[in-house]
C-alpha cells in the first residue's frame, strides 16, 4: 500500500511540474509575438495622445523592456497567488472571467464526457460481440465517418436541422436574448446547452467505440471465453462475468485522456453555437490579443488534461492490483 | 464472385486518394482566379445547373470556391504531414537511442505537447507568429507528430532487443549504421502509415483553426473560410453554403482514413491471415 502512495505521490508532482513546463511554454509563445500589447490593447490612436508619463506606467504595467524571465517569473508569482491579471477585452479580473465562463463549459464538457462515454462503450460492446456482423459494421462506420467529421461542421449542420429548418431549438447563446438575467429559467438554460451537447457527444463518442470494439474481438477471441462458451455459458452472462472489467479498465484511462479532446471540441462548438464559455473566451482572446486571458485559461485547461490523466493512472492503481505494485505505468 | 481481397483494396484505396489529391490541387491552381470573381448577377443561386454548389451572396461559384480552399487545405497538410512524420520519425529514434537521459527529455516534451488542448496549441503559435498564414503553417505542421512519435519510439525500443541488432552490435557495427542499415527499413511501414494518417489530421485541424478565424485574410477561400462566413447566412436558409464544402472536406478525410488504416492493416502481421 505504501508503494501506491509513493506511486500517486510521483504521479502528481510531474503533473504539477508538467502545469508549469506548459504555462512557462505558453508564455514563451505570447512572449515571441511580433504583436506588441501596447498598440493592440491601447490603440494607436489612443496611444498618440497620452503624455508620455501615461505611456511610462503603462510600459511598466506591461513589463516593456524587461527581461522576459522576469516577467515569467512575476507573472507565474501573482498567478500561484491566485492574481491572474486583468483581462484587457472584459475589463475585469481573469479569474473572474474564467470563473463564470468554466461554469458555463462545465456543464456542456460534462454531460458531453458522461453520455459519450457511457454511449460509446455500450456501442463498442455490442459491435465487438460479433466481428462483422449487422451491427458491428454499421457501428465501426458510424465511429469512421464521425471521427473524420470536424467538430464544427457537425455543429453547422445540427444547426440548420434543428435551429433553422425544423425551428424546435435556439440558435446560439446560453441563454434567450433580451430577457433578464434573473428570468432566465433553468428550462431555457437547457433548451440553449442541447445543441452544443449534443454535438459535442457526437463526435467524443467515434474514439471511446472504436477503442472497446477492437478490446472486445480480442477478448471474444480469447481461449477463456471458449471455454465458457464450451461451459454453456450465455453470451449475457461471458460479457457480465469476463468481458466487462476488461474492457472498463483501458475504457476508462481512454475516457479520462479525452479531456483534452472534449477541451478542444468545446472551443469550436461554443464558436459555431456562440456559447459564452471558455472555449469562445480563448478564441475571442486570441483574436483580440488578450494576452492574460489567454495564457489563464490555457494553464487552466491544461490543470484539467493532467488531472484527467491522474485520475487514469489513480484508478488504473485502484483496479488493477498488479499496476499499483510494479510501480509507473509508461 | 470472389471477393476482392484486401491487399487489391487498398491499392485502389491509395489509387484514388492520390489521384483525388492529384486532380483537386491541379483544379484548385488553374481556378484560383476565378474563385476571386464575384458577379451579382448571379447572386444567392441554389444548387442546380451550371452552379452545382450554389453560389454566394456576392455570386462568387461555391464549387470553385471550394475547390481552391480545398486545395489549399490539401497543401499545408502535405506539408504537415511531411514535417511531423519526420520529425516524428528522429525524435521517437533519438528517443530510444540515445540513452535516459535523451529518452526522459523527449518524453516529456511529448507530454507537456499533449498537454495543451491542440486547438489552444495552435491559437497560441498563431499568436505568437502574429496571427498570418505563417502561423497556421507553422502551427499545424509541428504539432501532429507526437503520438507518432510514441509509436515509432516503442517499436525502436522492441527493435533494440531483436536477434539480428544485438548480433550487428557484436559485430561491432556503429550504432548510426545499425540505425540506417538495420532500423530504418524495419520502421519504414510504421512511418509510412503515420504519414498518411497525420494527412487528414493535420487538414481537419487547419480547417478548424481558420475557422475560428485566424491566419488567412477574409477573401481567400479555404474551406474553414467559408465555412464560418456561411454561418452568417444560415438562419436565412443558405443551406447549400454550410453543406457542400463540409461534405468535401468530410470526404477527403474519410479516404485518406480509409486508405491509411487498410494500409496499416496489411502491414501488421497479425491480421495478415485475414
């Protein structure tokens, strides 16, 4: 048991190390534009007529002419303190932003997680039971095309079925236009999350599938399913007793490293859907050269892509008993 | 009949996915002007006649439109595909050549590349080229060679362990020697299928990256171009704007999917019975 905290121990000091070789790669990006933040967030013309005082502390603010270690360092200091800057496009605190926006990608990223997850492993299943039957070739095309689909086009799409030619669903945004905040409903709030949800599922299920078909034939062609079968054992009865747990466990892991994906997913659908959430933030941050913005919430979204992967290798120690003895798992 | 087996498959598979690439860059070239011309005369056509995909708000042809962005698309994931395979192909060799320490930094650099959502990897190079087309080159050919790269540096590792290696060592072949003489053709077929699968990878992500709006100025057609100016006129029932470039662009990566795992398959001796 001790060696499995050890284990977890390692596991989550790489992840922390591997946060901060990100955010330290991040800023190096931002930090090589030729785009100077000055003119971009001050304006040009705005700029002109400020005294040059003005222009003095604004430098400083930006850290003009520092070394861009220091400036490194600083900014990863007031961040680890919780002081994320201030966004230069909202005009507020980062960490505000990000807070209220997360929530709304929250909700999207996690029903989209759950019903991909739990719809893709049960298809993967049954077209696995049987290589090349009805069913399984029908899965294993659906999974090819929708993995070949971008994210974005498959949103474009829903939107002309639902939103425009059947007019049953909202066109964007998470909630109705021109109605208070405080009248928004949790019904509309709903109605205006289906669409990108829905999208979102769509395409997270085509990897989750295609990876339990292949372990299932593996496993159907194992000499321990012939030998239940030659036990008389029902076909429902070999995938509860020996199918399942083998292919939750890789099932998982593979769910869990998705995050990653589902992130990347949510940044075009929230585009198409213009969903305020942290997806549309990162891109509307990057076209308008919100440096803090940017660099927030790619260290933040990167917190959730190792922690995912933590998670994996946690639970990959929880179940399977010969990993949380043979140490780290490559 | 017999049915035709699968080594006939995807020879025509591959076939048709380089004469596809073949015709579209070719057609994309001889109409790049014409994709620029805009005639209000023939203005918001929907699909039909001489104008198969319709044409836009400004009349400009959406076929042709879509052929040239297409075409382009095609060119910067060739180019992707060649830059990240091969760089996928050194670092996965260097990786598990070079000892623990070269072993350790690579692997990391894997990780932490993995780390970043990809769509945020590359709005970041974007930003940090200053948002042109240069960005979006850039962007997408150094970003897709990771899991390449973790394919090619596993097989090296088994490689090293291999009879006919261990038997080159004694003999007192240099190592670089054994790489090239002995290592290379073994991960040549590796490398190839990488290669052919990073291609629709590598277009989907420009597609989405120009999509989103950065890299390439407004009137240039490229399919993530017109896919995002198509969304203004949806809700007017412009259908055609939306499907038709999407559906090619589906298509392109389903072949070279198709063409890619067949090939794959073929190449793997476990399945070769079948």
């Amino acid at each position: 048991m001790k060696e499995y905290f050890v284990f977890i121990g390692k596991h989550t000091i790489r992840m922390l190390l591997l946060v901060f070789f990100v955010s330290a790669a991040a800023f190096t990006l931002v930090s090589v534009s030729p785009i100077d933040p000055l003119q971009a967030n001050v304006g040009q013309a705005a700029m002109g007529s400020m005294s040059q005082e003005q222009i003095a502390k604004l430098q400083a603010y930006w850290g003009v002419g520092e070394p861009p270690l220091h400036r490194f360092f600083s900014w990863a200091g007031d961040f680890f303190r919780g002081d994320m800057g201030v966004s230069l496009l909202y005009r507020q605190p980062v960490s505000r932003v990000i807070g209220v926006k997360l929530v709304n990608s929250l909700w999207l990223m996690a029903i989209a997680w759950l019903l991909s997850g739990m719809i893709g492993f049960v298809l993967g299943i049954l077209a696995g039971l049987k290589e090349g039957s009805f069913v399984d070739r029908l899965v294993k095309g659906y999974s090819l095309l929708i993995a070949s689909t971008p994210a974005f086009w498959l949103a474009l799409v829903l939107l002309m079925i639902f939103a425009v030619w059947l007019k049953v669903l909202p066109i964007g945004l998470s909630v109705p236009i021109g109605v208070e905040t405080g009248a928004v409903t949790v019904m509309d709030r709903i109605r205006h999350a289906i669409l990108p949800a829905a999208t979102l599922s769509i395409t997270g299920i085509a990897n989750i599938t295609l990876h339990t078909r292949e372990k299932m034939i593996e496993i159907m062609e194992s000499d321990y399913v012939l030998f239940a079968r030659a036990r008389g054992e029902s076909t429902w009865s070999i995938v509860k007793n020996h199918a399942l747990r083998n292919v939750a466990l890789p099932a998982m892991t593979l769910q869990f490293a998705s995050i990653s994906e589902i992130f990347g997913g949510s940044v075009l659908v929230e585009q198409t859907f213009s969903y305020p959430g942290l997806g549309q933030a990162a891109v509307t941050a990057g076209l308008g050269s919100d440096v803090p913005l940017l660099l927030g919430i790619t260290v933040i979204s990167a917190l959730f892509v190792f922690g995912g992967n933590l998670i994996a290798n946690i639970l990959y120690g929880v179940i399977d008993p010969r990993i949380r003895r043979g140490g780290a798992r490559t | 009949m017999r049915r035709i087996n699968g080594r006939m498959m995807t020879a025509a598979l591959l076939g048709a996915a380089v004469l596809f690439l073949f015709v579209i860059t070719v057609a994309g070239h001889m109409y790049a002007e014409e994709a620029l011309v805009t005639d209000f005369s023939r203005k918001d056509l929907s699909p039909g006649g001489a104008y198969i995909f319709g044409t836009d708000w400004l009349g400009r042809d959406m076929f042709i439109r879509t052929l040239t962005g297409l075409s382009m698309s095609i060119q910067i994931g060739i180019l992707a595909a060649c830059v990240s395979s091969v760089l996928a192909l050194i670092l996965g060799v260097l990786a598990a050549t070079m000892g623990k320490t070269a072993d350790a930094l690579i692997t990391w650099v894997i990780d932490l590349v993995m780390g970043i959502p990809h769509i945020l990897l590359l709005i970041l190079i974007s930003y940090a080229f200053g948002k042109g087309f240069k960005g979006v080159v850039v962007g997408v050919a150094l970003t897709h060679w990771t899991s390449l790269a973790r394919v090619i540096r596993g097989e090296v590792l088994q490689l090293k362990e291999a009879l006919y290696i261990r038997a080159a060592q004694k003999l007192g072949m240099s190592q670089l020697k054994i790489a090239w003489k002995h290592m290379l053709p073994h991960l040549f077929p590796q490398f190839l299928v990488g290669l052919i699968l990073t291609f629709p990878h590598a277009i989907l992500h420009e597609a989405s990256i120009t999509f989103l709006g950065f890299g390439l100025p407004p009137e240039q057609p490229a399919i993530g171009i017109i896919l995002s100016e198509s969304m203004k006129y949806l809700a007017m029932g412009r259908w055609w704007l939306a499907l038709f470039p999407g559906l090619l662009l589906v298509f392109t990566v389903v072949l070279f999917d198709v063409a890619g795992e067949s090939l794959r398959k073929l190449l793997d001796p476990g399945s070769t019975h079948k």
